[in-house]
C-alpha cells in the first residue's frame, strides 16, 4: 500500500472511503487481512463443546485460555534470543 500525505483531516477523511465499485477493493481487502492474521499469529480457539460444574469452573477455564493466549503474545512479540 502507497504511503499518502494529508494537509488536513478533511483530506484524510474522504481518502480513507473506497467506493464499493473501486478496482483496488480487492487487493486492499486482501491486504488488510493478511496484515490482521500476521499480527495475530495463528488463532486456534479451544475446539469442542465444554461442560463445567459451575460458572466459577467456566470462569477458570476461560482464565486460563486467555493467560495461554497472553502468554504465547508476547513471546512472538518479545523473542528471547
């Protein structure tokens, strides 16, 4: 994607719309995507259906899910060398 300069805010506003007819659609469609899933990493959510005793069960699980998630964050954003 080209870098552009702005003098104002007006000018940014009315770049920042693409016109659903637009050629480029596509591509900025595809790009954006992938800039998403590269800064994501691979996102695999917990598969299956789960049956927890009680909610404070469902609350640990899911705590610990997103500690896991957390955790794998910032070792690919922070690699140790």
């Amino acid at each position: 994607m080209p870098v552009q300069k702005f003098r104002s805010l007006d000018e940014m506003r009315r770049a920042k719309w693409v016109s659903a007819d637009d050629p480029r659609l596509p591509d900025i469609i595809r790009f954006n995507w992938k800039a998403a899933w590269e800064m994501s990493g691979t996102y695999v959510p917990p598969r299956g259906v789960f049956k927890f005793r009680s909610i404070e069960e469902a609350n640990d699980h899911r705590r610990a899910w997103e500690a896991e998630r957390i955790k794998l964050c910032r070792a690919r954003s922070h690699p140790t060398t």
